[in-house]
C-alpha cells in the first residue's frame, strides 16, 4: 500500500471565486455602495455613515434624481470622483481611506483593502519621519488620532465585510467536477480511499466553508480556519496585513505608538491556536504543499515565508486561473511567490515546472 507525505493545501478567496461566489473585495465594495442606493432610494432621504455621506441633488426642485437612482440603483460610477454632470449625488467623503479605496477601484476595477490600509499606514508614518519631531506633547497626539481614524475606518470595513459575507449562500452551491478532481486524485492532492495518505492539513484563508464540501470523506486530516470563521466568537475574523518583512515594520515598531500595530495579522493569530496548529504540523515531518486560489500576495508574507521557506518543505504546486485557452496567470504566481522567499535557491528548488501543474478549473468557453 503506497503512503504519502505529509500535504499542506493552501485554501483562499480564488477558491470561492472558482464556485461563482462573489467574494472579491470588489464585490463587497459594489455592495457596500449598491445598499446605500437601496436605503436612499426606500427612505429619500441622505446617507450618513463613518465613512461617507450621500444626498441626491436637486432634492428641493424636482424628482429627477429620485427617479435616477430608482431607474438605476446599481451605478457604483455615481461615487467616483469625476466632473460628470449626470451625477446624481453630492458626496462627502469622510474617510480619505475610502476615498482610495473607491479611486483604486475606478483606476483599476478592483482593489486589495488590506493592501491599501498598509499603504495608507506607511503615508501617516512618513508624515512623522518627515516632520522630524520628537513625539511629545500635541505632534504625538497629532499622529495617533490619524491612526487611530484610520484603524476606526478599517474596523468598519471588517464588520461591514462580515456582514456582506452573510449575505453570500454558500451551502446550496455544487461541486465543481474538476475540483472533485484535485481532492480525488492522485496526482494532485494524495488521496485515494484505498491508499493510506498520511496527514493532510487544510489552511483555510477563507472565512467560508466551501472547503468542506470536498474533504469530508478523508478520515487523517486537519481543518484550519487560520483567518477565523463566520460568526463564530471562538474563531473570530482576521483582517488586516502581515508584512513584517517589509522594511518600515521595523521603524514602524520603534515608534512606541501601539495603534501602528493594531490591524498586523500577527497579533490576530494570538487570539486562537491556529497559528500554533500550523506550526507544530509543518514542524512534525517534511511535506508538499498545495496552493488553491492564492494570489500570494504582500498581505500575507510572513506566514506564507514560514511555510515556504521550511526545512520541510520540499514542494509547492501551484493550481492557476485558466483565463482562456492560450491565457493563464502560473508566471505572476510563481512572481508573488517569489516574494515570500529570502532564499531563491530554495524557491527554484521547490516551486513546480507548469508541465506538472494543472488549473483549478478548466477554462470554459
């Protein structure tokens, strides 16, 4: 009976996107803004909230703009800055971290939240290092209360995705049979009934539970919800970022100002065993590791250093976007993977050649 190594497959958002569920910070962010078009056009009146406040034009002389938005309760451009002249709202916008967010999404249709938090983050420190003060009195003060609105605005978002996410029907989608496939095979993830695989660990970047659809016949398993899980107290979500690789972490951190740090992945992993799972599984004995959906990017660097760089690690195989049939993205994963890694060696090493690698889903014409 052949036995196996130890897998790690890494589960995220492109998993979910893969089954149609519109999870995508994009998607949240169109529905954020879809809810208040629906909640003017019940109620007629303006909407207030941490982040933004919205009134139609022309409220006093006509109905024009009640009829626009009835017509068309959709058209996310209404909040995009412009010099338009068929906008039918007059906005203020009271987080310049959503202002961003919403110019990121028009220059480029889609947005990464946790990302541009950094990046905003990494703004208010250069304003400090380049103010050259010492942090007494009103300039320290200055600089908390802008992190501070910062963190209120992000603490914001991550309930109002929370709320978005529970919105998403997840329990009634079907199997895709090319993902039957992966779970099923051999060849990509190591498990057949009448073969004994050894440990499978499953990290799930998701907040869902679309993942276990698939896994419940194994029996030796793990099933990691290092992000947390919806609406559970005991898992609580994860959003923020977790570069510390990054090269202002270190000047950041020396700042002595602990709001800077409030949203670092690293401190959401203390709060449950997840992260300790982790660790013990890839230190327990050597392992392959599979990526489902990972776009590998910045937001999550030092966990995904940790488990790419090991001693133990001896393989990572990479399950890419089909986008059409000549079209796939292997070449920017295997970029953003590379990123992960201070050691190229062991990334040229480990990353499988794309003649061994296979889509997530097959492109569907």
């Amino acid at each position: 009976m052949k036995e196996y190594k130890n897998k790690l497959v890494i589960i995220v958002n492109g998993f979910d996107l893969a089954h149609g569920l519109p999870t995508s910070y994009g998607h949240f962010i169109k529905w954020y803004l879809v809810s208040i078009c629906e909640k003017m056009k019940k109620s007629f009146q303006q909407y207030d909230d941490k982040l933004i406040n919205v009134k139609l034009k022309n409220l006093s002389r006509d109905m024009h703009s009640f009829q626009m938005l009835k017509k068309d309760d959709t058209k996310i451009e209404w909040f995009f800055e412009s010099d338009s002249s068929d906008k039918i709202f007059e906005i203020e916008y009271k987080s310049q971290f959503f202002r961003k967010l919403l110019n990121e999404m028009k220059s480029f249709s889609w947005v990464d939240i946790e990302s541009e938090y950094y990046k905003s983050l990494i703004e208010i420190y250069d304003d400090v290092k380049g103010s050259r003060v010492v942090f007494i009195g009103t300039e320290k003060e200055y600089f908390e209360s802008e992190v501070r609105k910062l963190n209120i605005d992000f603490e914001f978002f991550k309930n109002k995705l929370e709320e978005y996410l529970n919105t998403i029907d997840c329990k009634t989608i079907d199997n895709k049979q090319d993902i039957n496939n992966l779970f099923s095979s051999e060849y990509i993830i190591g498990y057949h009934k009448e073969e004994n695989p050894k440990l499978m660990h499953y990290l799930n970047f998701n907040y869902t539970e679309t993942i276990e659809k698939y896994i419940w016949p194994q029996s030796n398993y793990q099933l990691n919800y290092i992000h947390g899980l919806l609406n559970n107290q005991d898992n609580p979500i994860i959003f923020g970022y977790g570069d510390e690789i990054d090269k202002y972490y270190e000047e950041i951190q020396n700042l002595n100002i602990n709001d800077f740090l409030n949203n670092f992945k690293s401190f959401g992993y203390f709060k449950t065993e997840n992260y300790s799972n982790l660790l013990h599984f890839i230190e327990s004995e050597s392992f392959d590791v599979d990526i489902l959906g990972h776009s590998c990017g910045l937001s999550d660097r030092v966990l995904l250093n940790t488990i790419f760089e090991h001693d133990n690690c001896e393989s990572i195989k990479i399950h890419y976007y089909q986008k059409s049939e000549a079209e796939n993205d292997f070449l920017s994963k295997t970029q953003e993977i590379s990123r992960h890694f201070k050691d190229k060696a062991k990334m040229r090493k480990r990353i499988v050649n794309f003649k061994d690698c296979k889509p997530l889903v097959k492109f569907q014409k």
